[in-house]
C-alpha cells in the first residue's frame, strides 16, 4: 500500500520538527468551537504563529469546501513541512491526504492531535495529545 501523506508524527516530533525547519508550518484543523473552548497551541516560542483553518465547519459540521485555499492564501509554500492537527489525528490526517493531493511535498499528520484519545472514564487529555505532553498551548 502507498502513503497517501508523508506520515504521522508525534506531538513532540511535530514541535521538534517545527523548531528545527523554519518552512514548517502548524495547521490546526479544529472548529472554531474547539479553538475557543479547549485551547490552542503556542508556537510563538518558536518565532512562529499557528495556522487555524477549519477542515469542518462549526456548528454543522460540513467539510470546508475553502480547506486548500486557506492554506494556499496563507502563503504556504508547496515545499513547506505540514503539520496537521485536530482533537485526536482522524480530522487531520484526512487534511494531509487532501495537501498531498493538491501538491504540498510533505504534510504529516500529528497523531494523537491537541487532547488525545478517551481514557477509560472517557475523558481525553490524560492519554496522549499535545497537551498531555506538556507542549505549550494557551486557552482560546
């Protein structure tokens, strides 16, 4: 089977990544909602700003048919290193598939994502994520 994106990175992978290539870009691909209400990742430490766009759409939940050209009015080159982030890697890794197709070389997708998969009580946050790995992040 072919990769159909350059492959998943762990947070700490995906924050090493960023601090070593100055092209690399963090994309997170959460609602708004998400944004507001559960945080974001700070990668002003870095010297960089986080790309938000929306892969779906708060509050319905439809695909942002505007997803490509977010990240190509971002000014993103094609050759950049991509990051993709969401909640928990699903959304994220559908975006990788979606960049590659569109030709951006390199877009990795953050397994895991900003909170993590559910625990055993079917909370997220304390399993996995970026925030479970203590990478810096603010509240929306």
């Amino acid at each position: 089977m072919t990769q159909d994106y350059a492959g998943d990175v762990t947070p700490r992978e995906a924050w090493e990544l960023l601090a070593k290539d100055p092209l690399a870009v963090l994309i997170d691909v959460r609602t708004s909602a998400e944004w507001s209400y559960v945080g974001i990742p700070d990668v002003s430490a870095l010297g960089k700003s986080l790309l938000r766009i929306e892969w779906q759409t708060y509050p319905t939940g439809a695909l942002n048919p505007h997803f490509t050209q977010g990240v190509a009015s971002a000014g993103v080159p094609k050759e950049a290193k991509l990051l993709l982030l969401c909640r928990s890697g699903a959304r994220s890794a559908a975006a990788a598939r979606l960049l590659t197709a569109e030709g951006w070389q390199t877009a990795y997708n953050i397994i895991d994502g900003f909170e993590g998969p559910p625990d055993g009580a079917r909370h997220r946050g304390s399993v996995g994520g970026w925030k479970h790995e203590g990478l810096p992040w603010v509240q929306g």
